[in-house]
C-alpha cells in the first residue's frame, strides 16, 4: 500500500479517483468492502483537499518559522554589536576620565611651576638690584686698577731683586 503522500499526489489521485469505481463495482470484493472503496471515492475530494490544505498551511508554517529564525539571528548579531559598542563606550568613558585626571595633575604642576617661578623672581629682585649698584662699569675700572698694581708690583720686586744680586746677596 502507498503512502498517503504518494496516493494524493495529482497524477496518482487521478488514476485512484478513476480506478476506484472500476474497483467498487468488481465482483471480487465483499459487499462490505465494495462499500468502502465507495466511501473512499466519495470522501477523496475533501481528503485530497484537505491533505493539500495541510501541506501548504505546513510550507507557509515552515516559512514563518524560517522567517522567525533569521530574524532571530539578525536580533543576536545586532545584540551582540550593541553589547560590543557599549563595552568599547565604557572603555572610552575610562580612559577620557584617566585624561581628565592626568590634565589637571598637568594643570597642578604647571601652577606650581609658575609658583616657583614668582618666588625666584621675587628672590632674584634683589640680587639684581645689587648687582646694579655695583655697576659693571665700577667692576671693570677695580679689575684694570687691580692689575696695573699687579704689574707694577712685579716690576717693583723685578728692579728690587736685581739691586740684591747687584750687592751679592
């Protein structure tokens, strides 16, 4: 015996609904029997329909659920992505605040800098004041003066040395 996949296909539905009379009215079978290929003749439309009915309310199931799946998938993948941008959004987030924290560690050091920077200003006002009061042009005339004396105190002790070995000391 066929399937009912097979039976109900149309080329072997038609060959059935044709045969099927031929089968009834056959004296081979029982009176019980020949009854029942009639009620199989008479109830084979709507079971060819409804078998048909069936299959494509089956493909049109299978399709939903195709559909459901992949749309399921892009939801995973897109999740996923959204997973992946908000892990590398906290990321950002850190490390824009070590930047905060690194500028104004900067921002610190460059107020003390510019501290320092007042403090040896005020230390150097008066040493520069001083060095003006002495005055370069002073320091040079004593450094001129200084070594005129040096020389003249060489040439003071040259001449005196000489009158020494000339009285042979």
């Amino acid at each position: 015996m066929m399937p009912l996949n097979d039976v109900l296909l149309p080329e072997n539905n038609s060959l059935l609904v044709t045969s099927l009379p031929i089968y009834a009215g056959s004296s081979n079978f029982s009176i019980e029997k020949a009854h029942a290929l009639e009620e199989l003749e008479k109830n084979l439309p709507s079971l060819f329909t409804n078998f048909h009915h069936a299959k494509r309310q089956e493909e049109y199931n299978f399709s939903k659920i195709a559909k459901k799946v992949d749309l399921i998938d892009k939801l995973t993948k897109s999740q996923e992505g959204y997973n992946d941008l908000k892990h590398h959004f906290i990321e950002i987030d850190a490390y824009i605040s070590k930047l905060k924290a690194s500028l104004e560690k900067a921002e610190m050091n460059k107020r003390e800098i510019e501290e320092e920077e007042i403090n040896l200003k005020s230390e150097l006002s008066p040493l520069e004041a001083a060095f003006e009061e002495l005055g370069v042009e002073s320091l040079i005339s004593k450094k001129d003066m200084i070594d005129s004396l040096t020389t003249q105190a060489e040439a003071s002790w040259a001449d005196f040395k000489q009158k020494i070995i000339a009285l042979g000391m």
